[in-house]
C-alpha cells in the first residue's frame, strides 16, 4: 500500500508542505474586478479530453492547484455561465513540463454579453410569421451560424445576448407563411417545404456591439411592391446610458438599403449599356470572320491543336467555348448586359475617374470559368450570384472591378481586369485574375492582328509556372461567304 502511494506522488506531484502551488491565479473581469464562482479546469487529454479537475474562484476570484491533476496532455480552460473568455495571461513554465519546480499562474479576464433588443415596426402580413435574427458579416470568421433571439411584446421586439466584438453583425427580418398543423407527417413535411419556399429575408446595414452593455436597436422595415422583403433601415442604436450611438456602430452599405430613384436607376443602366459595347471584343463571341488555330498546352501534356472557324460550334458544351478564348468562361458581366430588366441598382456613386455602382439581381444567375481546353482541366468552378459591386473607369466605361456574390452575404467572388488596350470600338484586358473560393486564376491575354482576343497564360496564384499556355497562334480574316 505504502508503495502505491509513493506512485502517485511521483505521477501527480503532490505539494509538500512549503512548497509552491503547481498552478495558481485569479480571474476578473474586464474591469478587474474579481469573478466569484468561476471553473477552471485542467482537462486531460490523450486524441481527446476528458474529466479533469476543477476549481471554483473565490469571492476574491483566486484559484489554487496544489499539484499536478493530469497524466497525458493538459488542456486549461475557464467557464462561468452569462460571461465569455476575453483572455489568458499566462507566465511559468508549461504546465506539461515535468522538469521545473518554478511557479505557474495563469489569470484569466471574463467579459459580459451584450444585452441586445431589437425593435421592428412592422409585423408579418396576415397569415405570414415574423422572426428576427442575428446573421454575422463576412468579417466573422468562425461564426457562420444566425444568432437566434427570444421575442416578447408580440413578433416585433426581439432580445439577444452575444458576445461583443469589433464584428458585424445583420439583423434580419424573416417573413414565411404560416404552417397550418395537420397529424399526417408526409402532409406537414410538405407544408413547411412549401413555406420555406416563399420564405422572404430582409437584411439591415452592418452593426458593430464593441462593448458589453445593453443596446436597443430600431429599425423600419419598408415592404416593396414587388413582395421581394422591401428594405430594412437603422432608425437608432441607443445604449444604457440613453446615448444615441448610431453613427458610431453601425456601418451604411447600400447593398442593404433601398434601390436608387428612377432617374439615378436609368443613368446607371446607360452606363452598363456603353460597358457592354466596350466590352464586345472579349465579352461576345470571336467574330466569324476570323479563321484562327493554335496549340494549347496544358502543364507538361502534350499540346492540343485547336482551330475555330465559321463552322465551329460556339457551345453549348464547355469543350468547345473553352477553344474560343483558349480557356473556359461563362463572365458574370455579361448576364448585366443583356438582363437589365433583371438588375436592382442599390448604389451609383460617381466621380471623374470612377463609379461605384452597387447591385442586386431579382433572379440568381451563374458564371463558370477553368483553365484549360475541355475536358482536361486544370481548375473549373461554376458559382451563382445575385448581388454584385462594380468598380468603373467612366471615360472609356470599363469595368477595373468586380466583387459579387450570391445574396449580399455570401462569400465574394472578384474579377479584376488590367491593362487594356483599345480594339475597334471597345477595349479589351490584356490581364485579367478571377478569385473564388480557393481559385485565384491569373490570366494573361494578346491581341492578334488588332481583332481576336486570344489566352496567352494561365497561372495559379503566384506560381512561376503556367498551368495553361497558348502557342503556335495563326490568324486568318476571312469574309464570311469564304467557303
């Protein structure tokens, strides 16, 4: 028996009288306050964690571990129920190194939730339910879920507790049809598909809760003819002490405001109109008067010899628009050019050297683009969009950049173009990176004989190496009658 004992204080390395503690601290709060009643525990862990012991703060927030609690990997944490790690200070040696006596403390900073209420002066139409959420912005990176709330006084006030952070954040405003309950399963289950169907999402303008108080925020929810949700606008964002804080933490995007007038909305579609005409000779299809070849390389294969002329098929298959340009594109740019009766122009600002023209779609669209001659690739994505930003050069009406995605929130897509050169009545990029997802094609382009815009390279990323290169080019221009 004596020896077992003797074991575990080898293993676990009791305190012995006189002795420092193996771990010691304190938790507070972001005040420095002191935390009464808060956990820390040293998790064991081996693959995964398990147990562990524990101890609760004292009311002047200190902790103590005499000695070492654990047998494998150590994992420390602190939890206390209505608060949040802020942060660890931790000074001495590892908690896993067996080899110094030195001491170890580890202080720890909880924070308060924000206490947020949210006020929506319009409720659901009869028949329709009304729910408010939280949806983080694109800058949270981690928290890609909706932050659902607790309403009271009836569907239009809403409490929420989240953790404050210089993050945004969207209230959204969800309106569905009510689902009528019925004891048939297969029924119900049909029934709620068909609410989530016309389910209508209303999103305000970012918000920003940088301190843990309460906050109160009132919005108006404004519905439009068309019964697509309308707009939601930030009327206040009020704190504890009665402040109004709006133009501190909130963040005005038109993407989430209402569209433009008429006369702003015609302006903006003339100037898409003159972009599509400049953008003709790489945006529509190669002329079928010109009689082209080349050899594609992909990689280290062997080359692959294209020729295109009246008689060659223009698609639908991606083999064959892929040989038109010497690459696979389907551009975003052009389902604005010829749908405008599709587009919802949200934002237009104008200056000399450049408009900013902010978009969304009544209807999603698709764009696709690959490196390589179908149907060898070496990359290919298709997306859909439905919101979009565009970055102008209003004298020759070129697009630099196009940042679009689908709903204002989902994750971007950007088109960037460089380096044009006029041809004919238009311009053409002779330099062009398309970025989605974990894509970042780099594309470089040449014009021959001052008509056909022509895949020079392709490039992932920074790599020195193309992934995609065209040789061997040969233009012909033919009349079309040429047999």
């Amino acid at each position: 028996m004596r020896m077992l004992v003797m074991i575990f204080v080898v293993a676990f390395g009791a305190r012995v009288s006189g002795d420092s503690p193996f771990l010691e601290g304190r938790v507070t709060d972001q005040f420095g306050r002191p935390i009464e009643s808060a956990t820390v525990t040293i998790m064991d862990c081996l693959g995964t964690c398990w147990g562990g012991a524990s101890r609760v703060t004292a009311i002047d927030g200190t902790y103590v571990f005499d000695h070492r609690t654990f047998r494998n990997m150590p994992l420390l944490t602190v939890s206390m129920p209505g608060r949040y790690h802020v942060s660890t200070d931790y000074r001495g040696p590892g908690l896993s190194d067996q080899e110094s006596d030195q001491p170890r403390q580890a202080d720890f900073v909880l924070g308060t939730p924000a206490a947020v209420t949210v006020h929506v002066d319009e409720t659901a139409p009869s028949g329709w339910t009304q729910t408010v959420l939280l949806r983080p912005g694109r800058d949270v990176a981690l928290h890609r879920y909706d932050i659902t709330g607790r309403h009271n006084q009836g569907w239009a006030t809403w409490s929420f507790d989240l953790v404050p952070r210089f993050e945004t954040y969207h209230v959204v405003v969800v309106h569905q049809p009510t689902v009528e309950p019925i004891e048939d399963p297969k029924e119900l289950r049909k029934r709620k598909r068909e609410s989530n169907a016309k389910r209508i999402e209303t999103l305000s303008p970012g918000i920003r809760f940088v301190d843990p108080q309460r906050y109160t925020v009132k919005l108006e929810l404004t519905p439009d003819d068309a019964g697509d949700g309308g707009n939601l606008s930030l009327i206040s964002i009020v704190d504890v002490l009665n402040q109004d804080r709006t133009l501190e933490l909130s963040e005005p995007d038109p993407l989430f405001g209402p569209t433009v007038g008429k006369a702003m909305q015609q302006e903006a579609l003339q100037l898409i109109e003159r972009i599509a005409k400049a953008a003709s000779p790489w945006n529509a299809r190669p002329p079928k008067s010109i009689r082209y070849q080349y050899d594609a390389v992909l990689g280290n294969s062997e080359p692959i010899h294209v020729l295109i002329d009246k008689d060659s098929p223009l698609g639908p298959a991606w083999a064959d628009i892929s040989r038109l340009r010497g690459f696979a594109y389907m551009p975003p740019l052009r389902w604005l050019f010829s749908q405008p009766e599709n587009l919802l122009i949200h934002g237009f600002q104008v200056d000399d050297n450049r408009v900013v023209l902010v978009y969304r779609l009544k209807q999603r669209r698709g764009f696709s683009a690959g490196i390589g001659i179908g149907p060898s690739w070496s990359g290919f994505f298709s997306r859909s969009f439905s919101a979009g930003r565009l970055v102008i050069d209003p004298k020759r009406a070129v697009v630099l950049e196009h940042r679009f995605s689908l709903g204002p929130l989902g994750e971007e897509s950007i088109e960037s173009f460089e380096d044009y050169v006029a041809v004919e009545d238009g311009f053409a990029p002779r330099r062009m990176r398309i970025q989605s997802g974990d894509f970042d094609f780099r594309l470089r382009f040449k014009l021959h004989q001052d008509r056909l815009w022509l895949l020079e390279q392709a490039s992932h990323g920074e790599a020195e190496t193309p992934a995609l290169r065209i040789e061997n080019v040969s233009v012909e221009l033919q009349p079309l009658d040429s047999k």
